[in-house]
C-alpha cells in the first residue's frame, strides 16, 4: 500500500514523529445478514474495511470511498458505531502513527465485490456461521454494529 502523498509531506516535517491519523472502518451488511470483509495484501488476515481519510474529506464521504475502492461496492453510511484511538504503533521504517477510526454501519446499495485496489487480496460476503479468523477489535466492532437491529448475531471476544 503506498503512503499517499500527503502524508509524505507530512512526514518530510516531522520526521518519524507520532502523527495522529482520522480514519475510518465500515461494517457493511447486505439484507441476508452477511459482512463485507477484505484480507489485507500487507498482513494476509481478514479484517473490515476502512483505511485514512484524505485531506478535508467528510468523515461519511470517507467510509463510502474507502469501502467502494477496496471492494467495488457502494455503500450507504446508516450509523456510528464507535470511534476509537489506536494506541501509537510504530512502522518498520520508524513512523510512529496513532489512528482515530470512525467506524459506520453501512448498507449496501450497488456493485459486485471484487478486489478492487492493491490493498487487498480477496474479498467476500460471510454469514455469522462463515466468518473467518478476525481480530478481536473487529468482532467488538461487529457485534456493536449489529446489536439492537436484530439481523444476525456474531459471536463476540468480549
């Protein structure tokens, strides 16, 4: 994945410096209760989908971007589920990074999913019954997003 170029700007300032990152993450539910999920080409796991937000972008402008450039599909943003802090991690080249992610239940509205960018090998639509090995952050955000509308239930590492 390359570093956009704003951040390259950034960073010939700052150095390795922490810088505080928006981003966002969706979690896309189709109507048979299935999540939209991506295997990342840098850590070949499963996760939602979300990345950085680009200078000026609205918040929800963002989450319907990153969703359609990584799986092909167009989404609508419904709700927050959460926003949260990652504590500060650190990139092999030194880059110190701590991201603020806002995390949307999003529903579908057109398009196949497919992988749709470099930034991820497969994409795919699983039922709670099918989900594969998922950080615990993402079945956290999962079972938020889907608690009080009754479609599904997803098992929960709380």
């Amino acid at each position: 994945m390359p570093t956009p170029e704003f951040v390259l700007r950034l960073r010939e300032k700052i150095g390795h410096d922490l810088l505080f990152m928006p981003a966002v993450c969706g979690v896309v539910v189709d109507a048979d209760g299935r999540v939209l999920l991506g295997r990342r080409s840098d850590t070949g796991g499963w996760t939602l989908v979300g990345g950085i937000m680009e200078p000026g972008e609205d918040v929800a402008d963002a989450v319907v971007r990153e969703v359609r450039e990584e799986t092909g599909i167009v989404v609508r943003p419904d709700r927050i589920v959460s926003v949260f802090t990652i504590p500060p991690m650190l990139y092999p080249n030194g880059d110190e990074v701590s991201y603020v992610i806002t995390t949307f239940r999003c529903t579908p509205l057109s398009g196949e999913a497919h992988v749709a960018d470099d930034e991820s090998l497969e994409v795919g639509w699983f039922g709670p019954d099918e989900l594969p090995p998922l950080p615990d952050r993402d079945l956290t955000l999962l079972v938020d997003a889907l608690r009080d509308d009754g479609v599904v239930s997803f098992p929960s590492s709380r």
